[in-house]
C-alpha cells in the first residue's frame, strides 16, 4: 500500500477539516482506505451514491461509453444525453430537460429561467422566495438563495433578490409576495438543515398560492430526487408537480451530473443564455442512464420505501434507548436528533469503529446510505451506533 505523509496533503487547497484517510477503493456499502481498513459508509458521498460504490450497471455504461465517445462538444447532440433528457422528461412529467454538471450548477440554472421568465411575462420581476435554513449550493447565487445562517456576510455583496420566509409557513409566503416576485423556491425536505421536511399540505397550498398569483415553483429536489425518499421524486409524495425541478446527487450515481427540468412553456431561454463546456457530455449521460433505469427495475423504489421504514424503526428504539430525540425523513433520508450529545462526537467515534456517518448539525445524526444497502449493513451500522452511544 501506498503510504502517505504530512506533505502529501501540502497543495489541497484548505476547504475543510478531513480526516488523514485517502480511500482506495469503494464497493456497495463499503470502503476501503489506503491501509486496507474497510469502512461502512451511511454517508455514500453525501448522498451521491445511489446504487452504493462503484456499482456495475455505472461502471460498465462509463467503460461503454468513454470507448466510444467521450465529448462531441456541447455544440452536438449525442445519444446518451438525448436517452437521459427523455427518461427523466418521461418520469417527471416536466418536458424539458438541461443536464448540468453540479447541483449548484443546476439551481443557477434555475434561477436564471426563472428570471427570464419574468423578465419576458411577469413585468421584469426577478425575486425567488427562498426558505430560511435552506440549502441550495455554493456559487454566488445559491450561496444567496440558501438560508444558512453560517453564510450571512460572507462574500458579500450577496447576489440580491432572495427574500427568506421560515418553512411551512404558508402566510409569511403569502406575505412575502409582491410586484417583484417571479418564484418561490425550496427543497422538499431540507437536508442540510437537518433533514426536515416540507409539510406535503404545505407543499400543496404552495403550489395552489404560486398559481393564483402567477409565479412559479421551483423545488430543489437534488437530495430528494432519484429514488431517495422511495419515490422517484420527492414531489411525487405530494401529488402536486413543481414547474421547475432540479436534480444532482443520486442522478450520476457518484459521478458529476445534474439537471434543470422544466415545464415545456416555462423554457424561454434564448441561443446563449446557458450553456457550459461540459453540459450533456454523453460520458456522464450513459452514467445517468444506467441509474435510471436501475431505478425503475419493478419492485426497487418499493424496496427503498420498505428499508427506509425499517431503519427508522430501528433508529427509533436506539433513541428511545439512550433518551436522544426525534426521527425524521423518508425513505432512505433519515435523521436522528442526538439531545444533549454533540453529533459531531458521534461522528468522531463513529470513524474510528470504520462506520462513516454525517452530522449537518451539532444535534443532528443524518443517514443516508446506498439505495441498495442490505438489512446485514443496517443491522451492522444499527449495532455499533448502539456501542457508541452508549460509549459517549
Ligand atoms: C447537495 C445539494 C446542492 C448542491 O449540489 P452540488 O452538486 O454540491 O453543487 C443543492 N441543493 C441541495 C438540496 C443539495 O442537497
């Protein structure tokens, strides 16, 4: 194995406190670290890793397709993205489809539709209301779109045109729109923030208040979608369609790939206004593909659903066990409010029994393995979390 010293870390640019761990290699709910420790990971990548580590239906439609064709220029048309843009057109009931190569990326796009949009039929208006606690990216604009109170006067001048109103609360909505409003724009469940969850009655008088004014809704359904709560898309739950929707995380099984979804008369961007080097790069599109359709096999999202209640029931009894809070989610986006534990210690032990979990915040465990774990791992994780708890 190769060994790594202080000096191996020396030109990663600092952006965060990481572990000296580098890992090698990945398979399933696994990981393997540069000394041959293997690790269970509920964390996947933060959420990335539907079908878990390297998994073969990707691995095979990457190998495919970088033999053939890896870039055409984003000028062309190409074959997987023009199957990925139908697949997800198809099963989201929005028609239009821009592939994107981050989550961020995806929500500027949005952003930017939602503008032209109003600029071309609402009056010039450009304002998004957006969800205190809400988490939407890391360039400028979704840096300002995001309600993380860590962020207030960082990079400023922010990007102008984000009014916050507090989740679930359909008057400070109401209240918030006006002349300049073009679109309010939230995730279904705010992961970040802790995994908290948009009520689905809310979400439905949301989408009945953005039509009786005329305004669109945008949800960011980039840790939602792609089977995550058991459903293909978060929205599905709710029986309301958003007008604009976008996607990253699961959607490339691991690799970079994101998309700006539509509905067909929304779409008024003109020649030039998006667009990127990389966007619909049929290499990330095969990957995409091979998610999709893994997603659809008969009988997948139910089991994701059935897992997901399992886990939580199981998360249930250990916090009742060891007096901690709440579980919230659905499906396979879970979190467990720690109480007097700092989530964070958890996390620390958790590393050092090779089980990755993730804490957005101090009081806050989330869990958010493969789509594809098995009740063996859950069982594992459920067991030494139990340990540790009762450790701490
Ligand atoms: C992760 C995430 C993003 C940002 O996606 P990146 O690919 O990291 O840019 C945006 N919105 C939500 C809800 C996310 O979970």
């Amino acid at each position: 194995m190769m060994q790594y010293d202080d000096s191996a870390f020396d030109a990663w640019m600092f952006t965060a406190h990481r572990p000296p761990l580098v890992f090698v290699e990945g398979r399933g709910s696994w990981l393997t670290d540069q000394d041959g420790g293997r690790f269970l990971d509920f964390v996947q990548g933060w959420a990335v890793n539907c079908l878990g580590h390297s998994p073969q239906v990707v691995v095979d439609a990457i190998a495919r397709q970088a033999a053939k064709l890896i870039n055409p220029s984003p000028g062309f048309y190409n074959a997987p993205a023009l199957r990925l843009t139908r697949l997800i057109a198809r099963h989201s009931g929005l028609q239009r489809v821009f592939l994107a190569n981050s989550g961020a990326e995806a929500n500027e796009g949005a952003i930017k539709l939602a503008r032209k949009w109003g600029e071309k039929y609402r009056q010039g208006a450009y304002e998004i209301i957006t969800m205190e606690h809400g988490f939407h990216g890391r360039t400028l604009a979704t840096m300002a779109a995001s309600g993380k109170p860590q962020w207030r006067g960082l990079f400023e001048p922010k990007v102008p045109g984000f009014p916050k109103v507090p989740l679930n609360d359909l008057a400070a909505v109401e209240a918030a729109i006006g002349a300049a409003t073009v679109a309010v724009m939230l995730e279904p469940i705010q992961g970040e923030a802790g995994v908290v969850p948009a009520e689905d009655s809310y979400l439905r008088a949301l989408r009945a208040l953005a039509r009786e004014h005329g305004i669109l809704l945008v949800f960011d359904e980039i840790q939602t979608g792609m089977g995550r709560t058991g459903k293909l898309f978060g929205f599905q739950h709710t029986g309301v369609t958003p007008d604009i929707m976008t996607l990253g995380k699961g959607l490339g099984g691991g690799t970079p790939l994101a998309a700006l979804v539509a509905r067909e008369d929304v779409c008024c961007f003109d020649a030039g206004d998006q667009g990127g080097t990389f966007n619909g790069n049929p290499l990330m599109a095969a990957a995409g593909c091979a998610v999709m359709e893994a997603l659809q096999q008969p009988g997948f999202l139910e089991q994701v659903a059935e897992k997901g209640d399992d886990l939580a029931n199981r998360l249930q009894r250990l916090s009742r066990r060891h007096h901690l809070g709440e579980i919230r989610g659905r499906g396979l986006l879970l979190a467990m409010e720690t109480g007097a534990i700092d989530a964070s210690q958890v996390v620390e032990a958790a590393l050092r029994r090779k089980l990755l979990l993730n804490a957005p915040r101090p009081g806050i465990l989330r869990f958010m393995p493969a789509l594809t774990v098995s009740q063996e791992e859950i069982t594992h994780m459920i067991g030494l979390l139990d340990e540790i708890l009762g450790s701490l």
